[in-house]
C-alpha cells in the first residue's frame, strides 16, 4: 500500500485557488464587457465595469496577502524550484516528456513563469485602461490589444492546465496535490523521480 | 552521452521577464501586428462571429440599452431653426438616401473598417430646417440618458456626416443605436452618438458625456485625446 506524501503546503495551495477564483470571476465579467452578444444580453455596462475593476483589484490584494501571511519561506523554496531548469528539464522538452523531473517537470515550470508574466501584464494593461479613461497620458492604442491578447493566451494555457488536471489519466492524480494537498508516492516516484519528498 | 544534471539555468525568470517585456512594449507595436493578423485570418473570422478580431465592442453609459418602439420613436429637429421638425420613422426613411463605406474608429484604440452605412446626410437635414443667424452648432440627444454630444455646424455639414439609419444593408440593429445615430467617421466613436431622438441648433457647443469626462471637445482621429501629439 503507497502513502501520500505532501506536494503543495496550505500556503501554495491558497494561492492557486484564489488565484483560480479570481481568474474565472474576471474572465466572466470581461468576456461580458468584451463580447458583444454577451454585452448586449447583459447590458448594465456600468456595473459590470466597475464588477470587473473590483475584482482586478481584489485578486492581486488576496494574492499579495496570501504571499504575506501565509508561508513565504516555503514559497520561496518553491519559486527556487520553478525558477531552475536542469539539463534534464531541457532534455524533457525537447523530447516531450522523457527525462526524469524533479518537484515540478519543466511544462509545469513554464506555466509557472507564464502566468505569473500574465498576472503582471493584466494588472498592467488593465490599469492602464482604467487610467486612460480618466487621463490622456495614460491612453495607448494598443493597451486594449494587449489585454484581449492575453485573455486569448491565458485561454490556451488554461485549456491545456484544465486538459492534464482533470481528463489526462496519466497526469490527473496531481489535481489531489492541489486540493488534498498530498499524492501517491508511487505516482511522485515515477512522474517526478528526482523529487525527494519531506 | 547526455551531459550531466547538475548544471541549472534560472530559465524560470527568463521567461518571466521576457514575457513581460514583450507584453509591455506590445503597447507600440500591438495594435498594427493584430492589425496584420487579423486581416490574415479574416475569412476565418466569419466562422467565429462569438470573436470580435477586428470587430465592434458594444459600449453603453447606462443601465439598460434604449429599445426603438417603430410607433413611439420621433426625430425632432429644433432649436435655433426656421421650420421644425418631428419626423417618424418612415418619413426619415423617405427623405432622400445615401450612402457610404467608412472606417469607424474608438477611441479605446479598436477599429471596424468598411462599414457600410445608409442613412440621410446632416447637410441636408440642417439645409431643410433653415438654421437661425445665431445657430453655430449642433446638439445630438440620445435616447440613452444622459448622453450627449455637438458638432459645430462647419464639422456637421463634412459630407460624410449622416444620420445613419442602416448598416452594411440592414435596419441599424439596437446594440448599434436603432433606429437612428449620428456617424462623423473623421471623429472617435464617442461623437458618433447612438439612439439619437433629438437634434437641436444652438449658439455653441458644450461639452458632451465623454467630454465631461475629460475627453476631447473635437475628436479628430489621429490627432486628439492624447493620440499624435
């Protein structure tokens, strides 16, 4: 009989989720503003302008709060691992999954600088919006370009997030990791070998 | 031989920071790349309507979107006129037609080119009112509480301003402004006011909803709010 052993603290795991929410709730209410069947059933552009400002808001303000609160020398750890790629992590690139991996396989660290590059740029650009309706300094052509481009990529970077979490039978035992914060260690031994779990 | 393990890269931050670099300097070159993209996927457009790549977005200030009643509507011409006026749909719809392909720009940065309008010219409607000495310009109501918006009479009788009633050979559709809206293709899309019901000579311009808001009085494509400055 295997055992659990822990993949994500609380800590991680708070992050990802509220992250997740805030994503979803932003996506809802963006797609409202942006599409015009959507716009034109809801209407109310005012409210759900102001929903979706809100929420911006209050996404990167729970983020920086479970940074802050929760336990950020373990998430340090962890950016340490995401950060570093080894001559397997290369390896497993470009042979598309066959090299040993360690915490975190090298797809997983790529989705890892990405979304976290598309946090920054979402905040960015969407502030960029708010400003720029209120100042002309803050007004660029292309800044609404940059903020649908990234609702685009972020689309195909959770389809393929959603894809090997929930319906890849091979991978989707790592959704436990992210709710129960454990997984089988057999399932760790041979999806991510040089994992030395504690 | 595979080199060994050991040797690490920080690749993680790399593609972090190049990541975000892209993405702010996209803030100059982003709009005519999607430009170019989009017109290469242009046919492929039509298969996703749900996508709007080179399309409208539907902007609107108050709650609820104003739904044209064909019985109710009226179109008043008033003001600083000779002769009035309080027209129903169908007599717009016979006052003499005409028709062209703009280019309709937002001031968000989107675009929609070729739009194909139908409607009459505001030319002829001010030259049928017979403006008063003292009218200098033109106040556009809309049906959408509180919006608002002027011309002076020199930018109203541009020839390709018109009160446009049909778009790319349909009844102007209700998210678009139906029955009626204003269409000045030199100007952002904010002067273009939707849902018109009233249209009023006065001595001057003033400020309208956008324009209260810190936007441009005269909203030249290209050279105002901020833009080729």
């Amino acid at each position: 009989m295997s055992r659990p052993v822990r993949r994500f603290s609380r800590t991680e795991r708070a992050l990802h989720w509220a992250n997740a929410l805030g994503f979803f709730v932003l996506l809802g209410s963006g797609l409202v503003l942006y599409l015009p069947s959507l716009a034109i059933l809801v209407g109310r552009r005012p409210l759900v302008k102001d929903i979706h400002f809100w929420s911006g808001i209050g996404w990167v303000t729970v983020l920086a709060l479970v940074v802050m609160l929760g336990d950020r020398r373990g998430l340090r750890r962890t950016a340490e691992d995401l950060d570093l790629f080894d001559a397997d992590d290369v390896r497993w690139l470009k042979r598309r999954g066959d090299a040993p991996q360690g915490r975190f396989n090298a797809g997983q660290k790529i989705n890892a600088a990405l979304t976290a590059a598309f946090t920054v740029l979402f905040l960015a650009s969407g502030l960029l919006l708010w400003l720029g309706e209120r100042d002309t300094r803050f007004r660029f052509a292309s800044t609404v370009v940059l903020h649908d481009g990234l609702m685009y990529a972020s689309l195909i970077l959770l389809t393929g997030h959603l894809y090997l979490a929930l319906i890849h039978p091979a991978t989707r035992h790592a959704l436990r990791g992210m709710t129960l914060g454990t997984v089988d260690e057999e399932w760790a031994a041979h999806h991510h070998p040089k994992w030395k779990p504690e | 031989m595979d080199e060994p393990a050991r040797e690490t890269h920080r690749y993680g931050r790399g593609v972090f920071l190049a990541t975000v670099a892209g993405g702010l300097t996209s803030l100059v070159w982003g709009k005519s790349v999607w430009g170019r993209v989009s017109s290469a996927i242009g046919p492929a457009e039509a298969l996703v309507p749900l996508v709007p790549t080179e399309g409208w977005r539907i902007y609107t200030v108050s709650g609820s979107m104003p739904r044209f009643d064909p019985q109710a509507w009226r179109l008043t011409v008033g003001g600083l006129v000779a002769s009035p006026a309080n027209l129903t749909y169908d007599e717009l719809r016979s006052l003499p037609r005409t028709d062209q392909i703009s280019t309709f720009h937002c001031v968000t940065g989107w675009t929609v080119k070729n739009v194909h309008w139908g409607g009459v010219r505001v030319a002829d409607v001010l030259a049928s009112a017979g403006p008063a000495p003292n009218a200098g310009a033109i106040q556009f109501v809309s049906m959408e509480q509180p919006y608002v918006d002027y011309l002076t009479l020199d930018q109203a009788r541009l020839t390709d301003v018109m009160l446009a009633y049909e778009m790319d050979g349909k009844p102007l559709p209700r998210e678009h402004g139906a029955p009626l809206r204003l269409v000045i293709p030199e100007m952002y899309g904010y002067k273009n006011v939707k849902w018109l019901q009233q249209v009023n000579l006065v001595e001057t311009p003033e400020d309208g909803y956008w324009e209260q808001l810190g936007y441009d009085v005269d909203a030249w494509v290209g050279r105002s709010n901020g833009y080729g400055s």
